[in-house]
C-alpha cells in the first residue's frame, strides 16, 4: 500500500516539476485516456492561467474520467457559474448535473451493497487448497497485478489467498500481459481468463491482459488495476457476471468502480463455504 503511495505522489511531483505543458500535450494525455497525468497536467495550466478555460474544460473532464467526483463537480460548476451564457459554461452546467447523477448512483449502489450474485453465474468452481500458486509476467504492471490479487485475499479475510511463484511452470494462475488477445470472446475484450476445472476444482488459469490502448499506447497502472481485479474474480472461480456497475464482477467493468464490493467477496464466500 505505501508502496503504491509512493508511486502516485512521485508521480505528481514529476507533472508538477513540468510547468511548460503546454494544452495540446494535456491534450494528448487526455485522447490517451491517460486522465490522472492528464489531471494534473491541465491543473498546471490553469494554476498559470486560471482564464483559460477550455483547459479548466478539460482538466474537469479529466477528473470525471478519474473518478475524482467531487473535484470535477466543483470544476464544472465553477465553469458554469463564471460564464453562464457561452456554450462552454451551459454544456458544463450539463456535464456538472450528470456528475451528480453519478455520484448520487454510486452513493446509492454502496447503500445497496448486500447479497450476492451467485444465483446468477454460469459457473462457479473453486480452488481446494490455498495458498493457490501465482505468476504474474515481470514488467510495469506486476506490483499493480499482485496488488489486485492480494485485494481479494485482504477482503475475503484470507478464505482465498496467494503465493508467488518464480516459475510459470509451477503456478496455478498466470497473468500475461498481452498486445493482442489469443481467441478473444468478443472484440472489446480488454482482459480475458481462460479457467480449466474438473466438476467444481479449480485445475489452472491463465489470464490475458490487453496492454495498450486503442490508440496503441501503454496503458497506465490505473487503467490496468480494475481489469486484472476483475480478471482474478474469473480466476478464482466466479465464472459470468454480476448484474451491477458497483461490483467489480459487472460486465463492462472498465467504466466502473475499481473497488471490490461487499457482493463480490459475498458471491466468493457464496463459492468458497
Ligand atoms: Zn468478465
């Protein structure tokens, strides 16, 4: 967790440090969906020029983007309230509305966060022993990738949990990261787990994550976290989808929230009891 930490703040000293950015390069970050460096990339431009307002614009698009809510709330109506009557102060009047949509949304989903969805999987198969053995392929994403694993083992209170293996020749689950998915389910995948089991016995699973964005550049750790999350939600056995965009388990799970709900680890004790 400090670890993590760590690499966020360095991160923000490293734009912060970058005063030159000028709005085409923010612009690029944002078009790359790259929207926490894209954050803070034009909150540097209008800190040196608070009038410019299609970076004020963008950096509030940017925080939606990045799920920082409250803050691209605060933006958009600041927007709306400083020029109320030019298109771009009404279309984020628009915008700042649908922000509070979404986070009224969340707030109620968490609310209802109870129950579990494994009346309505196609499958459910589970690991019989644990620690089940794990390799994740070295690269940029692998803390990112171990951290996502260790979420469910953390917030199943170890009823799942891992070990890290040097070898993929002895592992369990592999995690690849991939610039092409092999025998994809549909085109949009940007993860997929292919789970071998024997009746309800886990035997291996192997994981493929879509490294690069449909513009074919890197995908950022923040990108990567939800995806690989959901994609271990697969590997331990959850196979299908759970009807709700709060839980990680949702289908298009990509524009959702990052977080495990209390129905995933419910669906997983429902798997595991
Ligand atoms: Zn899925």
């Amino acid at each position: 967790m400090k670890k993590i930490l760590f690499l966020v703040l360095s991160l923000i000293i490293v734009t912060k440090s970058s005063l030159a950015a000028d709005f085409n390069s923010c612009k690029v970050l944002y078009d790359d969906q790259k929207y926490n460096n894209a954050a803070n990339c034009f909150y540097q431009r209008i800190k040196a020029n608070p009038n410019d307002i299609q970076a004020r614009f963008y950096y509030a698009a940017s925080l939606y983007f990045d799920r920082q809510y409250n803050l691209s709330y605060a933006q958009y109506k600041y927007i709306a309230q400083k020029y109320p009557n030019t298109e771009i102060g009404k279309y984020s009047k628009a915008e700042a509305a649908k922000v509070y949509r979404r986070v009224t949304a969340i707030k109620k989903a968490r609310e209802n966060d109870t129950g579990d969805y494994a009346g309505i999987l196609n499958y459910r198969s589970k690991w019989y022993k644990m620690p089940v053995k794990i390799w994740v392929e070295p690269g940029p994403y692998k803390t990112t990738a171990l951290k996502a694993f260790y979420e469910w083992q953390i917030k199943s209170s170890g009823l799942v949990n891992f070990s890290i293996v040097a070898d993929p020749k002895y592992a369990q689950i592999k995690v690849y990261f991939v610039d092409t998915i092999n025998d994809p389910v549909s085109d949009h995948n940007i993860g997929l787990t292919k789970l071998r089991y024997i009746g309800n016995m886990n035997m291996s699973a192997n994981i493929q994550i879509l490294q690069r964005t449909d513009s074919n550049q890197m995908r950022t750790n923040a990108q990567i976290y939800p995806v690989v999350l959901h994609e271990a939600g697969h590997a331990l056995g959850i196979s299908g989808h759970s009807d709700r965009n709060n839980d990680i388990m949702y289908e298009n799970n990509f524009t959702n929230d990052t977080h495990l709900s209390d129905r995933d680890i419910n669906t997983l004790r429902a798997i595991y009891k």
